[in-house]
C-alpha cells in the first residue's frame, strides 16, 4: 500500500470549479446559460471540494480515476480476504460483487490480483438498516 501512496496512485486530490448552491453540485461550462444556472438562474460561486477527479473531463484525468478506482477495487479485495474468516457471509457477498471465485486461494493477499478492466456488480446493502416499526 505504501508502494502504491508513493506512486502517486491513491493521493488526496482537489476539485476546483463553480458550485450551485441550489443544485448542491459543481457545474460544468455546458450547463450554464450566460454564466448561470440554468435551473435556478443564478451564478454559481468558485468553490474547492476535496475528492472530486471524476468531474474532471480530460482523458488524463479519467486515466487517473481508473488507477484509482483500481487500487480502491485491490483495498477491498484484500479487506474482503482478510474479514473472511470472521463474517464469512459478508465477505463471500462482497468477493461475489468484486466477480471473484475464491478467497481462500494462496497469495490472495498480495497485491494487484484484481483484472484490470474487472466489472464491479451493484449490490443490496450487506448489513441494510433496521426499519422501524
Ligand atoms: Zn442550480
């Protein structure tokens, strides 16, 4: 992990662009109409927000999500294989979502087993919240 902070690959990023109080979101060039808004007709003020890399358009920018979202993908695989023996549900849910067969395999904790271009699955909620009634 510490090999990968040093590559660059997973960093604390800031996303500088013009936010809409309104809209609670920052707004590219092409949803303004005459420097506003065009859903509440206002112009958006110059903000920062921290962890924002994929609001940016460039093909550098998507190169570097994707290396990101890798190594997040990695974290959770190896956070899945080490929880395995403890919440073993839990964990074959999320290793089934990550589209992996098994956890148990030797060498399943080092580093960059995941495919790169692996399909991540939406899931339900593993420990969804009680309702009340
Ligand atoms: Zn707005």
């Amino acid at each position: 992990m510490e090999r990968v902070r040093k590559a660059g690959d997973i960093y604390k990023g800031v996303y500088e662009g013009l936010y809409c109080v309104g809209c609670e979101q920052f707004l590219r060039d092409g949803e303004l109409v005459d420097g506003r808004c065009a859903e509440h007709g206002v112009a958006p003020e110059p903000a920062k927000e921290e962890w924002r890399l994929a609001k940016e358009a460039s093909p550098e920018a998507k190169d570097r999500l994707a290396t990101v979202l890798y190594h997040l993908v990695e974290a959770l695989r190896v956070t899945t294989t080490l929880l395995g023996p403890f919440v073993p549900h839990a964990a074959n849910v999320i290793a089934e979502q990550l589209g992996l067969r098994s956890q148990t395999n030797s060498g399943a904790l080092a580093w960059g087993k995941t495919v790169p271009g692996t399909r991540i699955r939406r899931g339900s909620p593993l420990f969804p919240r009680r309702r009340a009634t």
